[in-house]
C-alpha cells in the first residue's frame, strides 16, 4: 500500500523520500494503515499539481485524497487525517502527555532543522554523491539514470545554502551544535531502551515529527547514517517501528506520565527554543504593526537571535514557528486550572523552565499561507 507502482486508489503523497516532512506523513499513513501510493515531485508534478493546490508554491508533502482535495503542511494533513481516521489515535488522553507530544512535535519541525541540514549539507565530501542522485531521482526521474544525478545540482546549489544563510550555522556555533546532537541521541538511545516511542507503546504526534529529520536526514545520508545513527541501536530499533504498519496497537503510559528519560531534552528545548520563539513572536508583532492591513505573512520577516547549546546565531525569523507553538499553547488553554497547577508543579519539579506565552496577534495556517486569525475569522 505504500508503493510508486500501487493502484490508483486511496492517498497520494506527493514528496520526496528525502525530504523531512514527505517521510513525517509517509509514517503516519503507514501506521494508521491507510492505503496510499507516494509520488516522486518531479517538475510536471510540481506544475500539474503541487503549485495549483498551493497557490503557486512548490512545497512538499502534499497529500491528495481520495475525494480529490489536496492538503499541505504536515502538521495539518496529520491533524485533517486523525480527525478522519479516529481509530489508531496518536492525541494521548492525558492532558501532561499532550503538552509533551505537542512540546516534541515542535522541536522536531523546528528545531532540528539544525542538526539535519548540518549534517547534510556542511559534510559534502560524504553526502553529496548521494544527495545529487537523491535529488536527481525525484526531480529529473525521465533522465537517464547515468546522468540524472545532475537534475539534482540544481536544488543542491539552493538547499547548500540553509545551513548558513538561514539557520545562521557557522564555525562558532558548530561545536555545541554537534555536541548537543550526539547528547540528544544519547538520551533519545536511552529512552528508547526502555519505551518503544515517546509516551509509551504508541506513537504521539512527537514522534512523527522526530522521525522526519532523524530518518530523512540523519539515518540516510551517509555521513550522519555511520556516525550518529548506526552507534545507537535503541534508537535504530525506533525507526525501524516507525517504518512499519503495527500488528497491535499499544498503549500510553498509565496515569498520564511523562517519562524521566525525556525530561532532560525537555530541559534543553525550554532553555534554547523557546526563548527563540518568543523573540520571534516579538518580531512578529512588529511586523504586523507595521504593516496593520495585511491579512497574511510573509514566510520570513528578519532575523532573530537564538543560542545552542551556550553558542549564540541569528536564523531567519518564520512566523509559522509560531503558528507551531500556538499548538503546544492550545492544550494548555482548554485546560482546567487544576490540570493547569498539576503542570506547572511537575515542571517545576522537574526544572523545566516552560511558561505559556500567549502571542499579541494569534496567527493561522491556511491554504499554504500564514493568516492573521483576527483577519481570517472576519473575512
């Protein structure tokens, strides 16, 4: 059911297997064993159908339905599909185990963007062979095989810029960069020793966004495939789950409880990511009072600060980060204020230094773009 050569039924996942996001959504529809067929986004793709269904903009993953509409953004398609397949549910019941699955899904989307373009694209005497024909494949798929690696030098001259010019990587902060990935890993190989996904024996919407960089990036690119993945078994065991279609369905942990094994990559993500986000949520602010009768955002508006790790950069800001942490806030506000208490007394305990934040304008992401909710439900 997950094949190019499938019959013309069900899902189609318009992508590549390359790609962070593509291979995020190809593991859910796995598991929640949906019928799909993946195809690859050459350029007639990219024209026939990607850029009309996205007004103009070639991004992947698009899923197509079986009805014929298409989705984009992983993040919704996850969230369109779990609302129209309830069975297999990847939303724990308990509300400490949301905010944690919501918690990992940010950091997976947005944050380890760092490792996984790093790894990638700054060790290219490893990875590049291998990344040009990756790319060739998907774009160039009618070129002759001997030469379709070329197809790809196109998409790689673009992307071999990210680590620098967006996500401000350079010789200073590499080092804590590298040595809070291989700590990440580590800790991830520990949990993993004991749980077979983040919250028990099911996976949450943490772990498809974990799986995207750590299989698409870091698991099939050579360099990070010998050196970070192939040493830690526990978490290879874990990729291995999350490529498959279970037999049985687990369960979360009892008595909504959040493992100590993830409490210390908790720690790190409140102690750098967050205080990104609430800059950029800052920035944000400022762009739409500049600009108070624009309805939706651009992609990137400036830049802002962030520290790794205790080394210091400035990445491209993107309000859509936002629109992610607003998912981490959303369980927080349906919330009891018992449940509230109950969560800030475990965070405390745990020295998690996590405080909700609401955003001056709430922003919405919809139809490939990012909208100001105010303006939206008026509109």
């Amino acid at each position: 059911m997950n094949s190019d050569d499938s019959a013309d039924s069900g899902y189609i996942l318009y992508g590549s297997p390359v790609s962070y996001y593509t291979v995020k959504v190809r593991s859910y529809l796995l598991y929640k064993d949906l019928p799909f067929r993946q195809v690859r986004a050459t350029e007639k793709i990219a024209n026939e159908v990607i850029k009309p269904a996205t007004g103009g903009w070639r991004v992947v993953p698009v899923l197509k339905t079986p009805d014929g509409n298409c989705i984009q953004d992983s993040s919704i398609i996850l969230d369109d599909l779990e609302s129209a397949h309830t069975e297999r549910s990847i939303t724990p019941p308990g509300f400490k185990q949301r905010v944690a699955s919501s918690m990992l899904e940010l950091l997976g989307d947005e944050w380890l963007v760092f490792p996984a373009m790093h790894y990638r694209w700054n060790f290219k005497r490893h990875n590049l062979g291998y990344i040009l024909n990756a790319f060739g494949q998907t774009r160039k798929a009618h070129w002759p095989k001997a030469i379709r690696w070329l197809g790809g030098i196109k998409s790689a001259v673009k992307f071999g810029l990210v680590p620098r010019l967006m996500l401000g990587i350079n010789r200073s902060n590499t080092p804590a960069l590298e040595a809070w990935t291989h700590q990440l890993l580590e800790q991830l190989d520990l949990h993993f020793s004991e749980h077979d996904f983040l919250l028990g024996s099911r996976p949450c919407y943490g772990d498809f966004s974990l799986y995207g960089p750590l299989h698409a990036h870091l698991a099939l690119d050579p360099y990070p495939k010998e050196h970070l993945i192939k040493p830690r078994k526990h978490v290879r065991a874990w990729l291995q789950r999350m490529n498959e279609t279970p037999a049985r369905i687990g369960e979360w942990l009892p008595g909504d409880t959040i493992p100590e094994t993830l409490v210390p990559i908790l720690q790190w993500q409140c102690r750098d990511q967050l205080p990104h986000i609430h800059q950029l949520m800052d920035v944000t602010t400022q762009w739409i009072e500049k600009h108070p009768s624009v309805d939706t955002l651009p992609r990137f508006i400036g830049k802002a600060d962030y520290q790794l790790n205790g080394a210091a950069g400035k990445r491209l800001c993107t309000p859509y980060s936002q629109w992610m942490y607003e998912r981490v806030l959303k369980p927080v506000e349906e919330a009891s204020e018992e449940q509230r208490t109950e969560l800030a007394t475990w965070l405390s305990q745990q020295a998690i230094p996590f405080t909700p934040r609401q955003p001056e304008n709430s922003l919405v992401f919809k139809n490939s773009r990012l909208w100001r909710r105010d303006r939206l439900e008026h509109s």
